[in-house]
C-alpha cells in the first residue's frame, strides 16, 4: 500500500487550489479518489477559498494529522484467541 508523501500533498494542495475536481488530481497522482477525499479532510482548515465554496487545504495540517493517527496507532498485537 502506497502512501501519501510530502510532494504528493503539496501537489493536492495546488491543484485543489486551481480547481481541479478530486478525479483529475487522482488521475494525475495515480491514487484511488476516495485516498484524496480522505486527504482533503484531514488537511481541511475550516476556511473557504475567496470567491468559492472549496473547503480551503493546507498540506502542513494534512502532514501533522497524517503523523499524529500514526502515533496514535502504535504497535498493536493481535489478540489471543480464547478457547
């Protein structure tokens, strides 16, 4: 499974911002829509771009929100089984 890098968020940031729909910017960096939905939230500011209704998306959010589900996550080890 690939991941989402630094250039590909900075990426999604410009061409959100130039109005690209969510299926260009898949098409372009070849990973599914839902991946860049998902993007798309997680680096929402809770603005919006002057003279649109686009949520606005700031790649350095996207980044440290992207980070902190990973720490979060942890290490986990699966379960025993109870007999």
């Amino acid at each position: 499974m690939r991941e989402l890098s630094r250039a590909n968020r900075d990426r999604i940031s410009e061409m959100w911002r130039a109005g690209h729909s969510v299926r260009e910017i898949s098409y372009e960096l070849r990973f599914a829509a839902e991946t860049i939905y998902a993007e798309l939230r997680r680096g929402a500011t809770g603005d919006f771009y002057p003279n649109t209704y686009r949520p606005a998306y700031d790649p350095d959010i996207g980044e440290r929100v992207y980070l902190e589900n990973i720490r979060r996550k942890g290490n986990r080890t699966p379960r025993k089984k109870q007999a």
